[in-house]
C-alpha cells in the first residue's frame, strides 16, 4: 500500500502542479493536467523527492502586522469545506493536516485567516456574494475561491486583479497548474488560478465504480477488470458487452424498472452522467488550439461514433437503469446489489464506505480501441482562485495564496491521499493502481472552464443523452450549436481584449 501511495502521489505532483501537458483531442497541448506516455500500463515510478521539504520564494521577513485575510469560499458540501476549513485539531488525518497548514501560514506571515464559508456546494457558485460586494466597492474580501465554470463572465468585468502582476506568486512552483494558466490566460494576463490549494479537482474527477460481487456472480468467465483496464481494452464497447447478459427482472412484476437486475445505472435527467462519458471519449466540442484560436469539434465523426455507442448502452437491451437518483443518492443501485457499474466523481466512495458487498475503481472506458489513453473529466465546479480588485492589500492576499498552497502541497496533498488510500477508497490493491491511471489521465476542456458564457457546450451533451429521441437527433442538434458557440467564444475574446485595454 505505501508503494502504492508514493505512485499515486508521484502522479498527482506531476499533474497537479508541474502542469505537464499530454495529448488530448486534437489540440492537446492546451487541454491536459496530466501528463500521459501514451502506455496505458503503470510503469515504474519512485517516490517523489522533497515534497516536504520544497522551497517557496516568499521572503523571509514577510510580515503583514497582524492584518484579517477575509477569504470567500463555499463550504456546504464536505469537499469544497475541507479545501479550506479546519476549526479545531480532532483527530482526522486531513482535517488536522488543512489545521496545521492555516496556523502554519499565519504565523509566517503574521496573519489571521477569516475564511468565509457560504451555503453552497461543489455544485453551484457564490457570485451572489462576491459581486455585490466588489461592485458596490467594499473590501469585504480579499481572495475569493468559487467554481471555475462560473468564473469568466466577472473576469471580463473587471472584478478581479491580474495575478500575473504580483510579485508574491510564483508560477514556477510545483504547486501551481501550468496547463491550466495557459489555457485561461489572455494576452499574458491570467485572473484565476488553480493549483494544490484547489482539492476539489481531485475528490471531482470522474470514474466508475463497479460492483466486485455482481461482476464474478453475473460475468464469471470475463477476465479481470483491472487486468481489462492494464491492458487498454477498457472501452464502451466492452461496456456494452457486460451489461447486454446482466439484465434480469428480479421483482417479477414484467417490467423494466427498480428493483430489477441491470449492468449500469445512468441517471434520467440531464446530469453529469453524459460529462463523465463525453470527457473519457474525448468529445470536446470547443478546442483552444495552439495559436489561440478556437475551434468547434461537433460535426465529427469521433462524435458520431460516440452518440450511436452511449444509445446501445442507455437505451437497448435493458443494458442501463435510468433513474433520476442523483448526488449521494447516485450510488444507491450498486449499493442494494442492483447494478454492477455506477459513473460518479471519486468523492462518491464517500458513499460506499458501509457498503456490504465489495467495490472497486476503475477508469471510465474509451471510446474504443484506436483511443490511445484513457481520458478522466473533473467536474466544473472545481475550485479557483482569485483577488478581487477591491482588496486593499492585492500583494497581501498574493502571499497569502501562495504559502497556503506552498504548504498544501507539502503537507495536506500528501495526508488527503494517504486518507483517500487508506480510509476510503482502496480495499484492494488493484485499485491504487486503477487510481494512479485515473489520476495520470485527468484534463479539462475549455468548453467546460467557459461552460455558462459559451452557452453550456457540455449540455448539449447531457441533453442529447437524456433519451433515445434525443440521441437520434444528435446531429441536427450539434449542428445547430455551432453558430452560437463561435460566436460567444468571439464575444468572450472581445471582452478580454477591452479589459486589456482598460487596465
């Protein structure tokens, strides 16, 4: 297990911070966290050298005089409150490791830490709070943390400082993503940022969980699934496969519905079960290419292939259970033994911790063979920094941000995961290594990071996935998307060059 957990954290150091770029679509260099060989096997890695002991290039004598830090953030979900929030020492390896690191950082710089937190979730943005206060300009908050989707639109507003302007935040740190700097810059300026601070991207990086027992009683002379995944034959087709023998009506009364028997669960509504599968396909429908440009990948034959292969999972052959279970309640038919694969980010093994029969984890499959790499989307409502123009002290909260993640990095990365592995996720030691695929193969799109201001590109996704009529008119409605989205992708780019132009 330790082995395992040196892989996984040698991994994430990489991803997470160093911000390595691998392939992804057609214009991968702007699109991957996680740098990927293009080998789907786990090769030998060691330890990474010195995390606990990385060197920040803060001063020495940085001293603020006791100054309040009001940081914005959510917090009523346990994954967007662990991010930042830590009241008392208890017992609980990553809640006393955020503790330590928040008394470390305020003693350094001489500090107190008022961290805000508001009644909303991974889910959902807190902009009803930031923008009233900046626009009515109160210095109610000095760093705001919300979800990336939602971010664009007060950017280009104005509402927050270019953080390629100060000097206490070092992007060449192994802390700070890369990747994800050079997809959201504009013109060299950059207004959100994200790095190790950021751990909602992690516990919201998607994946499939499977049902250990269904899968030897229903599919006993399949092989292994994680000798499948080690071997790059993880894909829909196989998918499809296992769910077409699964199906049985356990409840007797004639028809399909709870309480029968069925290979994949796949929630009715336009939720995130389509971004999971879309992400691990590869279908981007909006591309930032390497020279800035933008491109829309609707009307492609990848495309195509993906809408006709996710119709024969969701809806022939009784492969799928379609309920509008959603949130925790996501993991309920795996949990009561009635389906053997269920989507969700991997905070949903919060959910299986009692569950009686064995599970496991598993990247979400490929869109098929001729797909080098394994692909895993993370959620859009990943945290993302910024500092609002209306902070007294922009220097201030830029120390701030950068010794919390400095030390994030050095301490709480390395106690979330050793939970993670020990407490929650692993109950065998396949899964570390099915993890370490996961983690290797994590990237955002920018369809995703400019969700709501392009006219939400992943929803026409979600949309077309709800039924089989809609997946039947898949390219009527992908094509009628383009228009509008080229058009605010240029509407967005306009703005951006008239922020420029007025800073």
């Amino acid at each position: 297990m330790q082995n395992n957990y040196k892989i996984l954290l040698w991994i994430l150091t990489l991803s997470l911070t160093a911000g390595f770029i691998g392939g992804c679509g057609q214009n991968s260099e702007n699109t991957n966290f996680f740098e990927s060989s293009g080998d789907t096997t786990i090769a030998e890695t060691t330890a990474e050298p010195g995390r606990e002991s990385a060197k920040d290039t803060l001063p020495d004598d940085l001293d603020f005089g006791g100054e309040v830090v009001h940081i914005l953030t959510r917090g009523a979900d346990y994954d967007t409150s662990i991010e930042l929030v830590a009241q008392e020492l208890d017992g609980d390896v990553l809640n006393d490791a955020v503790w330590r690191r928040n008394s470390s950082v305020e003693e350094r710089l001489n500090v107190e830490l008022d961290i805000i937190t508001s009644e909303f979730t991974r889910h959902n943005s807190n902009e009803s709070l930031f923008t009233k206060s900046i626009l009515a300009g109160a210095d109610d908050y000095d760093i705001v943390a919300n979800a990336m989707h939602a971010m664009v639109p007060f950017v280009t507003q104005g509402m927050f400082v270019d953080v390629q302007t100060l000097d206490y935040l070092d992007f060449t740190q192994p802390w700070w993503n890369q990747a994800y700097l050079e997809m959201t810059e504009y013109d060299g300026s950059n207004y959100t940022i994200l790095g190790d601070l950021s751990q909602t991207m992690i516990s919201g990086a998607f994946c499939m969980f499977f049902n250990k027992q269904l899968f030897d009683e229903y599919l006993p002379d399949a092989p292994s699934l994680y000798d499948t995944v080690l071997s790059g034959d993880w894909t829909l087709d196989k998918l499809i496969e296992y769910c077409s023998s699964v199906y049985a009506d356990v409840n007797g009364n004639s028809i399909v519905d709870e309480g029968d028997r069925f290979g994949h669960y796949f929630t009715d509504t336009k939720t995130l079960g389509a971004d999971s599968f879309a992400g691990s396909s590869g279908i981007n429908l909006i591309e930032k290419n390497s020279d800035g440009s933008y491109s829309y990948n609707g009307l492609t034959e990848r495309t195509n292939t993906f809408v006709e292969k996710m119709h024969s999972l969701l809806f022939e052959n009784n492969n799928t259970c379609r309920l509008p279970y959603n949130d925790d309640t996501i993991m309920t038919t795996m949990i009561n033994d009635q389906t053997i694969f269920t989507t969700w980010m991997l905070t949903g093994v919060n959910y299986l911790r009692d569950m009686q029969s064995d599970f496991g984890i598993i990247p979400m499959p490929k869109l098929d063979e001729n797909q080098a790499d394994y692909k895993t989307y993370v959620h859009d409502g990943t945290t993302v920094f910024c500092i609002p123009t209306t902070t007294p002290d922009a220097d201030m909260s830029a120390a701030v941000l950068e010794a919390m993640c400095a030390e994030t990095y050095r301490t709480v990365t390395p106690a979330y995961f050793e939970t993670v592995l020990k407490d929650k996720y692993a109950r065998d030691s396949e899964t570390s290594q099915m993890l370490d695929i996961i983690a290797a193969s994590v990237y955002l799109d920018i369809g995703y990071i400019y969700g709501p201001t392009l006219g939400h590109p992943i929803d026409v996704m979600r949309q077309i996935l709800s039924s089989s009529t809609e997946c039947e008119r898949a390219s009527s409605t992908l094509a009628s998307k383009e228009t509008q989205f080229m058009t605010n992708i240029e509407k967005i780019d306009s703005q951006f060059a008239e922020l420029k132009a007025g800073n």
